[in-house]
C-alpha cells in the first residue's frame, strides 16, 4: 500500500502513514500528538469513484426532493378533497399598517425605536407620560388618514416595538408586552380603545415562533404546534383589545406543509377573525387573505389560479411605493382583493386610495 509523508503540527517531524488512514486521525510516535491525515484530494479520485459519488449525492437529492413534493402535493390534494373554510370578509376596504418603531433609531432613551425618534425619552419618572402622548398623536395623526381614504382598520405591525435585529425584530406576540415593552403595556388598551372608537377594525403581528432568551439574546424557536401557539396570541389579542386581523409573520409557507392544514384548523376554529400569512403557496388560499408586495412582481399570476379552484378568495395586496401602478390596483380592488398601506403618514397610495373613496360617496 501507497505510503503518505506528512509532518507533525507539533514537533515537526517528518512521519509516514499508510493511504488507507487518509481522512482519519494519527499519532506522531514522538510526540504522540493526534494529527489529521488529509482526505485524498477531489481531483485525484478516479473517475468511476467520482461517478459513484456524484450518483449517491444525486440519489440523496432526488430522495428528498421527492419527500418534500409528496408533502406538499399531499397538502394541496387534502386541502381540495376537504370541503374548504370558506373566508367571510365581506368588507373588502383598504386596511392600514401602522409602523410604530425602527430599530435603526434606538437609543438609550428610547430602545425600542419609537416612532423613529431617538431624541424620545421614555425612561426615568416620566418616561411612561412622555411615551403616552406620542403614542395617542400618532393614533390621532393616523386616524385621520384611515378615515380619509376609506379604510376598513389597520394593523399595528410592531406592537411591542423594535428592540432587538433582524429576524427579531417582529416579536408577534402580544402576551410578552408587559416583559419587552411596559411603556406599551400600560397605554395599549387606550390606544386600541382610540382606533376603534373610531369605527375602525384592528389587528396586529403575530409569528408562529416562541420567543425565547439565551444569554440575554433573544431568539424565535420553531414549534411542531403552529396552531396552538397561534391561537393563543388570537385569543389573547382578541380578549384584550377585540383584534380581529392578524398578519401572520415568519410562517413556513411551502416549507412546511403541514402548517397549511394547521391554519385551516385555526381558521375553521375562529370564522371571525381574519389571517394574512407572509408566505404561501395555492391551498392557502382557501382560508385565508395571502400577503403580497406589488412592488415585488406580478401580484395577479397565483390569484388567478387561486380563483379557479376557490371561487371568491382574495389576497392582502401591500401597495406601498406602487401608486404608479394604479392600474393593476385598480383592477385587483375590482377582483375584491384588499389593498393595504401605510397608514401613519401621507403619499401617493393615500392619494389614490382617497379618490377611490370618492368613487363610492
């Protein structure tokens, strides 16, 4: 058998090894240190062990790939053969979104970003006072521009504020707010009192993760559960501030076919209350208002097969920096698609949306 030289990392000296220890580890016999024999190189493999490796690469690709299409394919067949939980939403006026937070303007005083102000102070013996007032003429402020463009409710995107990066940012769940938020904790019920005395419907984020903090980081775990663990935020949210719209962030989409039949469960469970997934694919359609960006591409492609095999569903359509497209909102509004926009400060979506509204005056 072919012998290898090598060197001890440690001593240095100079050592022979059999191929066959290629990929293994072996002692120097002078320092007895363990050293790592190298694999054989890729390009020195002989073809027919290339081909061989290659093949078994493939077969472990196609295996897979072939799980998760007859996951998926069995989800769809299901979600069809079953009789489907028909989305009662009669109201099909534009819904707003309500951003209250940025973490790109966290500071000492204000940490979770609030209303992108890092000059607020919502710390020390008056911080709770301060936080209240901003809150309250961010809903007046807001109010007026639901009212002015005929919209239905809005949804608060960031409820308990926006702490923490990027895949946390968006904590959706409302039963946390008094631990992650207690300037929020004490005004909410006042705030989404405000909203709905002005005969608005309201929602808000939620994720079908649980929060959880590992050396005082925080990190959204993944559960086998999605249903249970998102109607208990519904529940809470509902009891709590009579929520009855709720955008779905995170969710596994295609790469979870199973959350598909889990989510009609929940729909099936709560008829009253309304779900907007961020991620989707056709049989989501069948319960539920699925979120689409404009601005992203060809919002009509999936909503046109959708409709083919559930009559009457519709899509959440986002039209932020997509005014100039009217026409393809135009048409989606007449298809009964909702359009959704930000609700807290004026633009052109506003504009147009305004002069729909006095379409129907």
């Amino acid at each position: 058998m072919a012998k290898i030289k090598i060197s001890c990392l440690r001593c240095g000296e100079p050592l022979q090894c059999d191929e066959k220890f290629r990929g293994k580890k072996v002692k120097c016999p002078h320092c007895k240190h363990s050293i790592f024999v190298p694999p054989i190189p890729f390009a020195r493999v002989a073809p027919k062990q290339r081909l061989a490796a290659n093949g078994k690469l493939k077969k472990k690709f196609l295996v897979a790939a072939g799980v998760l299409v007859l996951l998926i394919v069995t989800a769809m067949v299901g979600v069809w053969i079953v009789k489907p939980v028909r989305v009662h939403w009669p109201d099909r006026r534009p819904i707003g979104v309500l951003f209250l937070a940025s973490n790109f303007h966290a500071s000492a005083t204000n940490p979770r970003g609030w209303f992108n102000d890092p000059s607020l102070d919502v710390t020390g013996t008056n911080g709770a006072q301060r936080f209240r007032k901003a809150l309250l003429d961010y809903a007046d402020q807001s109010i007026a521009i639901l009212k002015r463009t005929g919209a239905q409710g809005a949804i608060v995107w960031d409820l308990e504020g926006e702490q923490y990066p990027h895949k946390t940012t968006f904590i959706g769940d409302p039963r946390l707010l008094d631990q992650l938020a207690p300037e929020m904790a004490s005004v909410a019920d006042e705030f989404f009192a405000r909203l709905r005395s002005a005969g608005l419907k309201v929602g808000l984020t939620i994720r079908p993760q649980r929060l959880v903090f590992e050396n005082g980081q925080p990190r959204q775990t993944q559960v086998i559960n999605t249903k249970k663990i998102l109607l208990e935020k519904i529940d809470y949210a509902q009891a709590h501030w009579g929520a009855t719209i709720f955008y779905v962030d995170s969710n596994g989409g295609i790469r979870r076919p199973d959350e598909a039949w889990q989510l009609r469960r929940l729909a099936e469970q709560r008829p009253d209350i309304l779900l907007i997934p961020e991620h989707h694919y056709l049989p989501y359609w069948s319960f539920s208002a699925p979120y689409v960006v404009l601005r992203d591409g060809d919002s009509g492609a999936t909503a046109k097969w959708a409709r083919r095999f559930f009559p009457k569903s519709f899509q959440m359509l986002n039209i932020g920096d997509a005014a100039s497209d009217w026409a393809k909102i135009d048409v989606a509004r007449s298809q009964g698609d909702i359009l959704l926009f930000r609700a807290w400060c004026w633009s052109p979506e506003c504009q147009l949306l305004e002069s729909f509204a006095h379409e129907h005056r």
